[in-house]
C-alpha cells in the first residue's frame, strides 16, 4: 500500500492510516479547514490528542505539501 498524503485526503482516504478512527479523520479535515496544513508527526499527535504515532503510522504518512494550499483541480 502507498503512503496517504495528510493534507490532501478526503475522510475516507485517511481511513486507510492503520489504527485511524472515523473521528480522527473528521478532526484531521476540521484542524486542515481552520488552520491549514498539518506539518509533521507532532503536529498530527496533538492534532489527534495522542501522546504519540506508531513508526507504521508514520511510514504510511505523507505530510506534503505542508507549506502549500492544495492543487487546482485540472481545467479549474
């Protein structure tokens, strides 16, 4: 399986994080809508109220683009 890029995924895409809760998708999409990117593992943590993410979460994670808004989509 391939890596789900944070600040792009819609609700069910970041579903496919091992271990992600549907609550924890909406807050990731809620924390995205109000204060834009999620730049890193720590950010997500708090983001999710964890103390931490396991290494397998982690390597399935892509925070880019964390410094950026998302695409246009084609024709836009």
């Amino acid at each position: 399986m391939g890596r789900v890029r944070l600040n792009l995924a819609n609700p069910q895409e970041l579903l496919e994080i091992p271990g992600l809760e549907r609550d924890e998708a909406d807050a990731i999409v809620k924390f995205r809508a109000e204060h834009g990117p999620i730049a890193d593992a720590g950010q997500l943590s708090r983001v999710l109220g964890r103390s931490g993410l396991p290494d397998g979460v982690l390597a399935r994670i892509d925070f880019d683009p964390a410094n950026g808004t998302a695409p246009e989509a084609p024709g836009a």
